[in-house]
C-alpha cells in the first residue's frame, strides 16, 4: 500500500512543482536600500519545508510575493535539516518558520497559514 502512495504522490508533486513554475508571482521591485533592510531583517529566518509539499508551495510563493529573501531548508531529503526540525523544532511538520528574535530565543512557528499571516502582517 505503501508503495501504490508513492506512486500517486510523486507525479502529483511534480504537477504541483510544474503549476507553481509557470504560475509564480512577481517579485517586487526594491530599491538597494529597502532590499537590504528586508535581507538584514529576514537574515534570521529559516523555512524548513518539502520541495512538493502544496502548503510549503502555498508558503513559498507568499515569500516571493512578499519579496523576501529566507532560506529554504529541505528537510526531507537533508539529514542536518530534518534533525534540527525534530529536535529543536519540537515536531516533524512543514512548512516551519524558526525565527531567531533579538534576544537570543526561537520561535518555531508551524502552518502555512500561521507562517503566511505572520508575514503578512510584518512584510505585506
């Protein structure tokens, strides 16, 4: 059974990686200074994600939207990314927003809808 969910699941995923290739927003254009104001905020950002995953899709393209430059960590197919969400994140779940706020703490924040709203509010 197990196989037959890979079979179904992987040209699913590639359908999804195709749709949001050729559907992708715009990224908006920053002027240097507002750029490098948004990479020095976002500079302590991580996504830990799936590359097929339709909500980590969904997270991505708001990111793009949004203009913002966070990395991306697949924590699927990356060993150091997939321990680091289990065992400081707390759970196996993407899409992951680790937020590392001023003061030295991490905020892990999960649900592409969770992670979306917080952006928006912030960035949008």
């Amino acid at each position: 059974m197990k196989t037959v969910f890979r079979l179904i699941r992987w040209p699913l995923g590639q359908l999804v990686i195709f749709l949001d290739w050729i559907t992708r927003p715009e990224i908006p254009g920053f002027s240097a200074q507002k750029r490098a104001e948004l990479d020095a905020i976002t500079a302590n950002m991580k996504i830990y994600q799936f590359r097929q995953c339709p909500f980590c899709v969904k997270t991505r393209r708001n990111i793009r939207r949004l203009g913002l430059n966070i990395e991306t960590r697949d924590a699927r197919n990356d060993p150091r990314w997939n321990s680091e969400l289990i065992n400081e994140g707390g759970k196996y779940q993407v899409p992951c927003l680790r937020l590392r706020k001023d003061d030295g703490s991490t905020e892990w924040m999960y649900g592409s809808n969770n992670i979306i709203e917080y952006l928006d509010k912030r960035f949008g």
